[in-house]
C-alpha cells in the first residue's frame, strides 16, 4: 500500500506546509488542523473539503 501527499500550495496558498502520509484519513486530518490553526479556517467543510480531497495525490 502506498502513501499519498498533500501541500497547502495545491490549494492556491503561499504556504510551504505539506505532508506525506499513509492514508487519505490521515491527510484530511492533518491538513483541518493545519488549517486550522495556520490559516484560521474553523472547519473542514464544503467545497474546501472537495478541493482538499481532489488535491491529495499518490506518492
């Protein structure tokens, strides 16, 4: 099983934060905290949460 990728740039940020890690799940959480807290967004939601997940790519 491979691991999947996430950068905060594929979502149009100017922000270098990204993560590699073993499931999708663990992506969509990391990256709500990450927003969360470094770009004041309160909640994973919506057409940010469509975008996130369309974003996630195969390592």
């Amino acid at each position: 099983m491979g691991s999947v990728a996430f950068s905060c740039r594929s979502l149009g940020e100017s922000c270098e934060w990204a993560l590699v890690a073993p499931t999708e799940a663990e992506v969509l959480a990391r990256a709500a905290e990450h927003l969360k807290c470094a770009h004041h967004v309160p909640d994973l939601s919506g057409e940010l949460r469509t975008r996130l997940t369309a974003a996630i790519r195969p390592t």
